[in-house]
C-alpha cells in the first residue's frame, strides 16, 4: 500500500449514504493491519479493538469503530493520532471510507488499563464516493501553516485532517531543520468547547506529523526526528513539539 497516493482521495465520511457492508476478508485483514500499526513512541502501551457501530455512541451509518486505548502517559494523543493515520490511509487504500470521530464514546471507557482516547468510523463505500481533488478542500491557505522552502509537500501535508478543520499545525523551515508547532491560543475553534480543543488538537499533531513523514519520503527526503514534549504552558502562541532534521 502507498500512502502517499491515499492522501489524495482520502476524506471524512461524515455519513455513511450508500456503500456495501464491510466483509469478512476487510475485516481480517484490517486486524492483521492494526497488528503492524507503527507507534510513534513503542514506550506507551495501546491498544486498538475493533467493534460494532452500534456499541457505541456513533451513529453516522458505519458498520464498525476502530477504538483507541491507551496508557495515559507522554505524549500520547499525539502517539494515538501517528497511528491511526496510518489506519486510516489504509482504510482508504481497501475502498473503505471513514471517519475520525472524537465526540464518540464506546461502552468500555477502559480496556487492561488504559484509557479511551478516540475512535475512527468505517464502512466500505462507492469508489466513486472518495475525493476527487483534493487541492478543493477548505484549508488554511499556505502561509498560514508553512515558511521557508515548501520543499514540494507544503502544498500536500496541508490537507490532513483535523478535528473540526482546525489544522493547528505550523512548520518552519530553516537551516535544515523542519520545526513543527502546535497551536495553542483556542482562537474560533467551530463548535468545540476550548477544553476540548488541545485534547484533539494533540491527537491532530499526531495526523500531521505520519502525513509529513509520508511526504518526505516520498520526496526522497531523509529525516532524523526529534520529540519534544508539549508541555509548554507559557504565554507563546505556539508549542514546537518536533524538529526534524533534514
Ligand atoms: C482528531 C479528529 C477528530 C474528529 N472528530 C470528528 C467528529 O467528532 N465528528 C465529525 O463529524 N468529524 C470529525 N472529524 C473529521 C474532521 O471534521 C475532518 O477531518 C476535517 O473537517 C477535514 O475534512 P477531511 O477529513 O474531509 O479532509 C475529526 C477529525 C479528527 C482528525
């Protein structure tokens, strides 16, 4: 599977019209690819289950939810986001549509210990249902998220997904040095309550971050990742939580 080229028709299905029920041979082979799920930081225990729509609060038509657990320690939002990209992608890749759903709740809050942190919907759909051009998608125009050389993927890991498409990403590329900030003034956040906001924003990082990643590769563009814990709870606007040497 290419990730890269799922960047370009994946979208969210906010609901689920049409498609066919999900069936035994996506499902198999949809566990063996959570099994291969690569975490961002192997240190923080998850775990990922895979359950009926309807035993869980969502209720956009969908056949199952994929629910994310984890160990609530680090930087685990962002670990959780850096892996279900992945799931995501590969959703997309089998013609199958989903959809990041941080409102949802399952009935299990914990699983062996760790917590609930989020869920992605899915049900296979109409190949002619994935996105068409992906360049037409509302997002913040580049200069808002990006400055210096665009080194030819600005223009793409701008189309991540984010909660309520706040996009609180910004990279700045200097000196070969690709530093990522995460957002933190609340600012018009649509219809999240602002406690909400860095929860998911966190988890959106961690999109951001498998999607650059992806970008880079694609672009032949070797990288060394540096983390930095997002704790900053100063005054600034934003938070630089990875440098990525190039
Ligand atoms: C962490 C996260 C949580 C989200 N939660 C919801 C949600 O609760 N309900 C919903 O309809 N969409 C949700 N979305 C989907 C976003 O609204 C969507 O990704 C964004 O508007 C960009 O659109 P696109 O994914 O089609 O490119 C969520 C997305 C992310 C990344």
């Amino acid at each position: 599977m290419n990730y890269y080229e799922q960047l370009f028709k994946r979208k969210s299905f906010h609901f689920f019209v049409g498609g066919k029920p999900t069936d035994e041979e996506d499902l198999k082979s949809i566990r063996e690819f959570i099994g291969e799920v690569t975490p961002l930081f192997p240190d923080i225990k998850t775990e990922i289950v895979l359950v009926k729509e309807n035993e869980t609060t969502c209720h956009r038509g969908a056949d199952y939810c994929i629910l994310f657990y984890s160990e609530p320690k680090g930087e685990c939002l962002r670990n959780i986001g850096y892996m279900g990209e992945q799931i995501d992608l590969y959703l997309n890749s089998r013609g199958i549509g989903a959809l990041w759903y941080g409102i949802g709740k399952p009935k299990a809050t914990r699983v062996n210990g760790l917590e609930y942190v989020i869920m992605i919907a899915f049900k296979r759909m109409p190949a002619n249902s994935f996105r068409k051009d992906m360049y037409k998608s509302k997002r913040k125009p580049l200069e808002e998220i990006w400055s210096g050389d665009d080194l030819g993927i600005a223009n793409i890991v701008r189309f991540a997904p984010s909660a309520c498409n706040t996009q609180p990403w910004y990279v700045e590329n200097k000196e070969k040095e690709l530093s990522i900030y995460r957002y933190k003034k609340p600012g018009k956040r649509g219809i999240m309550p602002v406690n909400k906001v860095m929860f998911y924003n966190k988890i959106d990082i961690g999109i951001f971050l498998f999607i650059l990643e992806v970008c880079l590769k694609e672009k032949g563009i070797s990288f060394d990742r540096q983390s930095l814990p997002d704790t900053d709870d100063s005054e600034l606007e934003m938070s630089k939580v990875a440098v990525y040497a190039l």
